[in-house]
C-alpha cells in the first residue's frame, strides 16, 4: 500500500468521475457522527440529503445538521423532504435554507463536463400508512399519480448521469431486515417497475434504518433463452446502517460505472 494514506479506500479511482455523497434519516442529528463527517464530506462535488434530516418538521433540527455539514463542507447541497418533514412545512424549508430542495421535482447540476440530472420525491408506499390512510384525504391516488410524475421527470435525453433521489423505498430488496409485514409501508414495488423502464443509473432513498444497504433490480427472466434485461442499483443510504456519508464515484462513459467508495 505504498503511498496510500491511511484513507487509502476512500481515495478516487477516475479522477473525471463525479463524486456525489447521500445520507439521509439524521432525524435531527440523533443519528450523524461528527466523527469521521469531514473525511466523508471532502472532495464531493453534490450532497444528496434523502429526507428526514430532521424529526417531526422541527426546522431548527434541520438547521442543526446543515449547519454541522456547512462547518466542514461547502457542497452544493439537494435534498428532498422525508415523512418527518411535514407537507405543510415543506415552503417553510425552502424559504429558511438555501439549498435545493425537490419535490417531485427535477434539477440539472453541471459537475465539470457533466450534467447531472437529480430527480427528487418523498416517495410513494404500496400501502399508506395507518395515519396517512386516516389523515391523508386521497391518499391512494396520491401515490399513485406520484409515481407517474416521476416516471416522467425519469428521462435521460439531455444529461450524463440521472439520479432518483427519494425517502422511501423504491423496491423492497433493501427492505430486509425490517419487519417483513411492513415493507408495503415503507416502500414500494410500482416504483421498482418505474425503475427498470427509466434505468437511472442508481436509485438512491433512505428511511429503512434497519434495512440492507444496497439491492439489484432486475426484470424477472421468463426463459433460460432470456437475458433478464438490465439491472438498476438501487441504495439505501439511511445513517443509522450506514453510520456516515455514503460516497458513490459515477464514471460517465458509453455505459456508466458507479462505484462506492468507503
Ligand atoms: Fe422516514
């Protein structure tokens, strides 16, 4: 290991790859070590924050954490809003912090030669929570509308690398290690068809504390003849399980290569 530092393994391997860092579930920064943070947040060209970075809407929490990423970092910063950041708090988010937030929404970011596409959501649950099915009018539709938004903000013409950015689980391989009854609640397997037809490059959510920390999709092969069809990354970057900044190094090339960096 000649020459390598002692953080050798977090060191780049393409230096024309763009370095994006995710984290998400810091619920106030019960769950961010500071310990660590500044390695992790260093040389990253976008932080993606995957929602509930504060506990129960408490934008002074939220502050908290920005502000212990800005004391090490100056990243540009987009994040999306997690079930703990409440829908009707959602302006006053945006209007206290200057980062970008995303809401079924999208954002180019140019990183050196690249265009990065983020597409951003809370996400959407095969089954509604016992709250939101009692206080969540239209609920059902809700969802099911969301994830044709998002299939549709999901296209690569006109960027290098696409992104879908989201709190809830978009397939439920990176559900295991929850309870199994609950997966319905915490993520969702229409969002999994919308990945295999859209293919971003890698589908990035949080909220799974307990969950794995990465899965492969892949289409279902119907044949020993049949190739399955393409597999979408899907990662898990919830703090609790991965106890810090999760570092994705994205080679842009004919097919691009994303590696994890730890
Ligand atoms: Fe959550």
């Amino acid at each position: 290991m000649g020459g390598h530092s002692s953080h050798g393994r977090m060191e780049r391997y393409d230096s024309d790859a763009v370095l994006i860092g995710a984290m998400g579930d810091a619920h106030g920064g019960r769950f961010l070590r500071l310990e660590g943070l500044q390695r992790q947040l260093e040389g990253l060209d976008l932080l993606l924050l995957a929602g509930d970075i504060t506990d129960s809407s408490n934008i002074d929490a939220f502050g908290t954490v920005l502000k212990a990423i800005r004391k090490r970092s100056s990243v540009p910063i987009v994040a999306i809003f997690g079930n703990d950041e409440y829908e009707q708090d959602r302006d006053s988010f945006r209007e206290t912090y200057d980062i970008t937030f995303l809401d079924d929404e999208r954002a180019d970011i140019n990183i050196g030669e690249h265009t990065v596409r983020i597409v951003g959501t809370t996400g959407m649950l095969d089954r509604p929570t016992w709250w939101q099915r009692n206080n969540v009018p239209g609920i059902y539709e809700k969802y099911r509308k969301r994830v044709e938004v998002v299939a549709d903000l999901l296209d690569r013409e006109g960027c290098d690398v696409l992104i879908l950015l989201s709190h809830y689980a978009t397939t439920y391989l990176t559900l295991h290690g929850e309870r199994e009854r609950a997966f319905p609640e915490m993520g969702s397997r229409a969002m999994e068809a919308v990945l295999l037809e859209k293919r971003p490059d890698i589908s990035i959510h949080a909220h799974a504390h307990n969950g794995s920390k990465y899965a492969v999709v892949s289409r279902k092969r119907r044949s020993p003849d049949d190739e399955g069809g393409p597999a979408v990354l899907v990662w898990n970057v919830s703090l609790p399980l991965n106890k810090g900044v999760t570092r994705f190094e994205i080679s842009v090339g004919e097919v691009n290569d994303v590696r994890v960096l730890h």
